[in-house]
C-alpha cells in the first residue's frame, strides 16, 4: 500500500491516490462486508420511516449520506471481485 500522484490529463495537475496490491485490496474488501451489512440495515429502517412519510430532516440528511457510504463500498467489492475473483 502506497500514496501515488497520477497526473490529471491535459491539466498539468496531478491527484493524490492510495494504490493497493492484490491482496490488500482483497483483504480490505472482505472487512467492508459486514460494515456494508450494517449500513444496509440502517438504511433500510430509515426507508421504512421515509416511506411512511414520519421522517425527519435529520433522519432524511442521514438516509442520503447512507446510500452513498454503501453504493461507494458495493463499488469498491464489485471492483475487487470483478478484477481479482
């Protein structure tokens, strides 16, 4: 595992990555598993309350910020199994 700087094309800019091997990134995606079980468990119990339309802003910010942590995770492991399964 490595910090690398890619460079942007055309921009003469370069961005900050964190490069992984193989085998930490299959690691990383095995422990990702069951934090992704856990969010899609309070994702779906704040469905449930949005749906009934009881949902208050606080809960409706949260549900958002969930959807996105998981659809991150499930595109990392989609990517990890794709690749190196």
């Amino acid at each position: 595992m490595k910090w690398i700087n890619e460079p942007i094309k055309d921009t003469g800019y370069s961005e900050t990555m964190l490069a992984l091997t193989h085998e930490e990134a299959k690691i990383i995606a095995g422990e990702l598993s069951p934090v992704l079980r856990a969010l899609r468990k309070k994702y779906d119990r704040l469905e449930d309350v949005r749906q009934s339309g009881e949902a208050t802003e606080k809960q409706l910010d949260k549900w958002v910020i969930l959807q996105e942590r998981i659809k991150s995770i499930e595109c990392f492991i989609a990517h990890i199994k794709y690749k190196f399964y």
